[in-house]
C-alpha cells in the first residue's frame, strides 16, 4: 500500500502524487469516487468502459439470459426485489 502526507489547499483541493497516479493509470479528466468512513477518506478511481467494451458486456450478458431462459420480465422483477430489499 502507498502513502504520502498531501496538504488541502485553501479552496478545499489536493493533489494526488505522481507516483500514484502512475500506479493507478490515472489521467487528466479521469472521474474518482469519495468514500467517508469515520475519519478516513477512501478514493476509487472510476475507468468508464469504451462504447465497443460496453456493446460487448451488453451481448454478452443477454446471450447468457437467452441460454438460461430468462426473459425481460424476469429481470424487471428481480430489479424490483431488489429495489424492494434494498429500502428495507
């Protein structure tokens, strides 16, 4: 795990260190998620697939829900459930 002591900025800003960035591929205009847990801030850099990646994932998953017999009001009803469980 790396660490570095960063300093906040007067507006409210850091700066990731080069190092890091590197490791983790991240670029100008790349999107990160904040996470708070007590006192202790967790980033998460988030890689949005390419159109083509996402068409790919999409065929991929309704071949798999054609080869198991699933059809579109299966998953509308499981979207529900779990809307339902989550809210609970």
């Amino acid at each position: 795990m790396g660490m570095e002591i960063i300093k906040v900025s007067t507006k409210g800003q850091i700066a990731i260190p080069i190092s890091m960035r590197k490791k983790l591929s991240i670029e100008t205009g790349d999107s990160l998620v904040a996470f708070t847990y007590g006192d202790t801030i967790m980033l998460k850099v988030i890689k949005l697939p390419s159109s083509e990646e996402f068409k790919k994932t999409l065929d991929e998953a309704q071949q798999w829900a054609k080869d198991n017999g699933l059809k579109e009001s299966d998953v509308n009803d499981f979207v529900k459930n779990s809307r339902k469980n989550y809210s609970q």
